[in-house]
C-alpha cells in the first residue's frame, strides 16, 4: 500500500515499501537533521506508529491504533539502517608557489 512521506527537503513522495522500510525511511531523514558529531541512538530517538503491526513488534491493542515505540524498542530499527557517509576531508591547501626572481632585490657591482 503506497504511503506518502513529507521528506526533510519538503516535498512528498510515493512510498510503496513495507512497515520496516517506511520506518527505516523516516529515520534517515531524521538522521540527515542532526549535527555532525550527533548520532540518534535509543536515548534521543521515538518512533510513532498508526496502522499495521510491523515484524518486530508484539501483538498490538487495538489493531492498527497509535503507539509509539522507545528505548530498546527503537534498538532494531537503528540497527537496520544503511551506515552513514563520512564526509571527505577536504583536500589540504596546495604549498606556498616559491616567489618570483623579479621579487628579489638585486645588488649591482660598480
């Protein structure tokens, strides 16, 4: 069933992938708002569901009501996420170009 997703670049797109990809999704987009030196972990991480169970949950009351999902019920989701890109050190500055043999002052014998 597609689903649509309001991206962190705030336009929506189709989504036709499982509870778990959705999810997955969602968490790298979140991940795309932090710091650099931050990474979401159990602690700084909620997951909030309505519809469907998904594989890694237990059986939910009412079928398909809102839950949200935290602490070590986030740890699986966190896990099956692609790892992030470092970035690329930028190249280092070229050396200093010794200076122009016009630049020099230069002595006359007489």
């Amino acid at each position: 069933m597609p689903r649509s997703v309001l991206c962190c670049d705030h336009t929506v797109e189709t989504f036709a992938g499982n509870l778990e990809d959705l999810i997955r999704h969602g968490l790298h987009a979140l991940r795309e708002t932090l710091q650099q030196d931050k990474e979401l972990n159990v602690n700084n991480t909620s997951i909030g569901i309505i519809g469907p169970m998904g594989q890694h949950e237990k059986p939910i009351s009412p079928p398909g009501g809102f839950r949200i999902l935290e602490g070590e019920k986030v740890e699986v989701y966190l896990q099956s996420m692609e790892i992030k890109e470092e970035a690329h050190e930028p190249a280092p500055a070229p050396a200093a170009a010794p200076e122009a043999a016009g630049d020099e002052d230069v002595q006359m014998s007489g």
